[in-house]
C-alpha cells in the first residue's frame, strides 16, 4: 500500500563510527587531523540535519564518547552503539526514534556529508514522504546516502559498499532528484573532500580542512 505523508516532520538517524576506526582513507592526507576531521564532518551533518525544516529529531548511534558529547551539545539524542557494524547500528537508532515518535517517518543518513545544506535536505525528505521504502543514491551512484522509510513499514538498511543497488533490488525506491548534491556528496578520500569543498563545507569540516588540505 502506498502511503503519503505530506507535511511529515522526521527523525534523522545517523551512524558514527568509533574515532580510532573511523575515516581510514583520509588518513593518508589528514594525518594527525583524521579523527578531528571525522567528528567535524559528522558535527556539520548533524547540524545541517537540525536546521532542515521537515526534520523532527536527529538520532545519533555512536559507541564512542567524544563524538556522543560533540553531536548531542549540538542538540541530537544519543543511542549506544551494539557495535556490531553499521546496519545494526541503525537498527538501534530506528528502534529508538520509534520509541521516541512511533508516528513519524525515519531516515537513516550517513555521517560523512559535511556540505550538508538543510534545503536540499528538505527536497529530499519531501520526496521520501511519499513512498514506503526509497533512497537516494551517492554521488557515485555506488552507494548510498540516505534510506527512508515510512511509520509501519520495515526498517531494513542495507548499507555498506555497493548498497544503491542492494536497496533497488530490495524494492526500495531510488530518488532521482536533480539537484541535491550536497545530499550525494559523501566523503571518503581526499578528492570527495575537494569536490565538498568546491559546495561548500559546514564550519566544522573548514576548520579542521584548513590544516591540511592545501589548495
Ligand atoms: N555507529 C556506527 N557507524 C558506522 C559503523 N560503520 C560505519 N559507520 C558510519 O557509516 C558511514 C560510512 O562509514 P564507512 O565509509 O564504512 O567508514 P568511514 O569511517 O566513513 O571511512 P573508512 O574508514 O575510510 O571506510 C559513516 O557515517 C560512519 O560513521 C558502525 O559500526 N557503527
Ligand atoms: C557505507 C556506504 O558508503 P561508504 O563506505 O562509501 O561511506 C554505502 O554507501 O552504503
């Protein structure tokens, strides 16, 4: 059955690996900055996540406790990590936000999106409203950025690698949207970071940027 739910406001739920673990590929050019940059990055997603219009609550699920403290002084609730990789992790978050608001539309979002723009956020949770089960897919059209689904309907993230077309396969519904770039932009390497870069990083994310990255 397809449900629609305009004007639904969401929870946000958001993974953020533990610091020693976290933002392996960036090490190279982020150096001592690495873990700096991974909770600068998940700070400015979460940000830009409270400040979109449609979002209800951010939901981080975190097992480390210096992102816990950062995200929640920004104003998300935290949930602890079962540590048992990442679509467990937003299992835990899921059954949290159902607990807090069991009516409310849930998104899982990736942690690594830092030019974040509340606007293109909206557009894209505008679109999720009105399908069960969608996605939208990375800049790559590899993976994937967020997964939606809808109050009743199941809750089945399948992060990790190639996931876009492990949620097309599974029926969830691709959200072709043209111009939501800063939705799609995840970063994992150094060049992700310039291309963020040229969008326009959250403040975070530029700060701790501006000790390494060299034009
Ligand atoms: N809470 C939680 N988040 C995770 C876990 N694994 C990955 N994540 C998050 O999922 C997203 C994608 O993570 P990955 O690309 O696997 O890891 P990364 O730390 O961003 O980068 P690499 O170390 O270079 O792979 C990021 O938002 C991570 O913080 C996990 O086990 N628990
Ligand atoms: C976990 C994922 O992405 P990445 O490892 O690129 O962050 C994914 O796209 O499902």
């Amino acid at each position: 059955m397809l449900k629609v739910m305009q004007e639904a406001r969401w929870s946000i739920v958001i993974p953020v690996k533990t610091l020693i673990r976290a933002k392996t590929r960036l090490a190279g050019a982020a150096g001592t900055h690495r873990e700096d940059l991974a909770v600068a990055v998940a700070a400015d997603t979460t940000s830009a996540a409270l400040a979109c219009p449609l979002v209800a609550r951010v939901i981080v699920v975190t097992a480390d406790p210096i992102p816990a403290a950062r995200l929640a002084a920004l104003g998300a609730v935290v949930v602890q990590d079962p540590d048992k990789g990442l679509n467990t992790a937003l299992r835990a978050g899921f059954a949290h936000s159902v607990l807090l608001a069991p009516h409310d539309p849930v998104a899982a979002l990736q942690a690594d999106l830092p030019a974040l723009r509340p606007a293109e956020l909206a557009q894209v949770l505008a679109a999720a409203a009105q399908f069960d089960e969608s996605f939208v897919p990375d800049a790559t059209t590899v993976g994937t950025t967020l997964y939606a689904t809808l109050p009743g309907v199941p809750f089945h993230p399948r992060f990790g690698g190639e996931s876009r077309n492990r949620h097309l396969s599974g029926g969830a519904k691709e959200l072709a949207l043209d111009d939501i770039p800063t939705v799609r932009r995840d970063v994992d390497t150094v060049e992700d970071l310039r291309t963020a870069a040229a969008l326009g990083l959250g403040p975070h994310t530029a700060a701790v940027a501006a000790k390494f990255l060299v034009d």
